[in-house]
C-alpha cells in the first residue's frame, strides 16, 4: 500500500494519504489580523482543499482536533464549524 504526500514542508506534509485513509496535519490561519472565527474559516477552507486535492471531503471526516489559545473563542469557532459541516 503506497503513501502519497501532498504540499510537502521541510518537516511534514499539510495532508498524506495511505489506503483509503488522509491525514492531515499542521493547518492554522495564514491570516492572524482576522478574528477567531475568521481564521477558522480559513483552516476549514484550507481542509476542503487539502481533502479535494487528495480524492475526499468532510463527509468522510473520522476524527478532528482543534487547538485553542482561548477557550474564550469557543462558541466563535463551533459557529463555523456547524456552518462548514452544513455545507
């Protein structure tokens, strides 16, 4: 079963696939003057990209880990979610 990496970086790759599984690793907001919510719609868009490049979508999502500075934003970034899983 072969490993193909897309959007390699000197460290890692932003996704991998192996079988029918992609991984994907190491996606933040590239714009920080924008707020949480903002920024999180960046890394969502940035997950479609990254899942349409290797052949998938969200609808097969398994798992997802969002690391916050603030649990303050939390409600912020659950809103856009809910709206990008809707989508």
């Amino acid at each position: 079963m072969g490993i193909t990496r897309h959007d390699p970086g000197p460290i890692l790759s932003q996704a991998v696939e192996h079988g029918d599984t992609v991984y994907l690793a190491g996606i933040v907001a590239k714009d920080l003057k924008k707020d949480v919510k903002g920024q999180t719609e960046e890394v969502l868009a940035e997950i479609d990209r990254l899942l349409a490049k290797a052949g998938s979508s969200k609808s097969k999502l398994l798992q997802a880990t969002i690391w916050v500075t603030d649990i303050r934003n939390q409600e912020e970034i659950n809103e856009a979610w809910k709206r990008w899983e809707d989508t």
